[in-house]
C-alpha cells in the first residue's frame, strides 16, 4: 500500500481522519478552479494532498463524486440561510447570492461541468439530485413558506413551481451562456416571480372534465 505523508489512524472501527479529509478536498477544489473538471486527476489530487490515491477510493468512489464533494464544501459556504422578513427580500438575497457565486468565476464552470458529467455518471447524477438539487430546495422553499404564512401570497401556491420559476432563469443564462448573470436580471427576475405569485399565478389550475 502507497505510504501517506498525513498520517491516518489505523485501528479498526475509529474514525476518518478529518485531517486527511480536508486535505483532499483543498487540494481537489484547488486542482478544479485551475484546471476545471476534465483536466482533474485522482493522482493529481493525491500528489497535491500528499495521500496516497488509495486513501482518496476508499472515501470517494469516482472522480465525479470526489469533485462534487469538494464542490459543495466551498459553494455552500455562498449560500447561506436567509431571512428578511420578505418574499421580495428573501428572494433578492437568495438569487443575488446564487449569481455573484457563479457568475464568470470557477465557481460557475465547475457547477456547468459538473452537471455535464452528472449527465454520463450514474452514481454522480444521483449524488446530485440529493446533495445539489434537493439539499438547495428544501433550504430556499422556506423563503416560499414564510411568505405563505405571512399571508404575503395565496395558501395553496405551488411552492416547487416558484422556485423553479426564481433559478430556472439563472441557470438557463449559465449553461447556454447566451446573455450574462447580472444583479439587474436577478432583480427583474425576482420582480416577475414575486408578482406572479402575488396575483396568484402559482396557485394550481382546477381542470375540469367535461
């Protein structure tokens, strides 16, 4: 077995050691905002950490899963919970943060990179959903929650189509890259989805049969 410059312990049933753990991912979120995702290798990301490649398999099965870890571990950290007291505040905050973290920053190419490799990596694309999708929704659909019961927008509005109606937009600008993430589009978009749901536009349509 590969000799580790970062020592891990080695009796049976202890812990991970977080030491090497974080070694990894700076080293892995290092290698990604210099090189982006295609160029990221498992021995790069050992050299750079000083571990051997077989301390990172046993934690990370793939390179994919690796990368998204290290990912999330410093996108995270620009999403922070947010609480204005507003649809319209909360919003602001939560798109604004969103776009100034991927907006023309290795932030961004990283995400866009990941979700590309997401679409050929079975074991990647179910990580994601869980730990990327899900994870950000159920943080943010308190935004909707809190503003259903300020009585700021109808009770029974869809909160899955308002916050796929608030990032929609702003990843469509991300990935096909045809016009830029700006504050001035995230305010507008915001406006359009706080007016919708104001006037009841996320409310679900009763259709009746004839």
């Amino acid at each position: 077995m590969t000799s580790e410059t970062i020592s891990e312990p080695n009796k049976r049933g202890r812990p991970r050691s977080e030491e090497v753990e974080q070694a990894i991912l700076k080293a892995t979120v290092r290698l990604l905002d210099e090189r982006g995702l295609q160029a990221l290798t498992i021995e790069d990301v050992a050299s750079l950490a000083k571990v051997g490649k077989t301390s990172i398999y046993r934690r990370w099965p793939s390179k994919g899963i690796l990368a998204l870890e290290a990912f999330l571990s410093e996108f995270l950290q620009l999403q922070p919970p947010i609480d204005t007291g507003s649809l319209e505040g909360d919003l602001n905050a939560a798109l604004s943060a969103w776009v100034g973290a991927v907006a023309g920053t290795p932030t961004g190419r990283n995400l866009v990179a990941l979700i590309a490799q997401a679409q050929s990596d079975p074991d990647l694309a179910i990580a994601w959903s869980e730990r990327v999708v899900m994870a950000a929704r159920n943080q943010h659909r308190s935004m909707i929650e809190r503003a259903i019961a300020r009585n700021e927008i109808p009770r029974d509005s869809d909160v899955d189509v308002l916050m796929d109606m608030l990032y929609g937009p702003a990843y469509h600008r991300l990935l096909q890259g045809h016009l830029p993430l700006t504050e001035g589009f995230a305010q507008q978009v915001v406006a359009v989805v706080v007016a919708g749901a104001k006037a009841g536009g996320a409310v679900p349509l009763t259709i009746h049969k004839a």
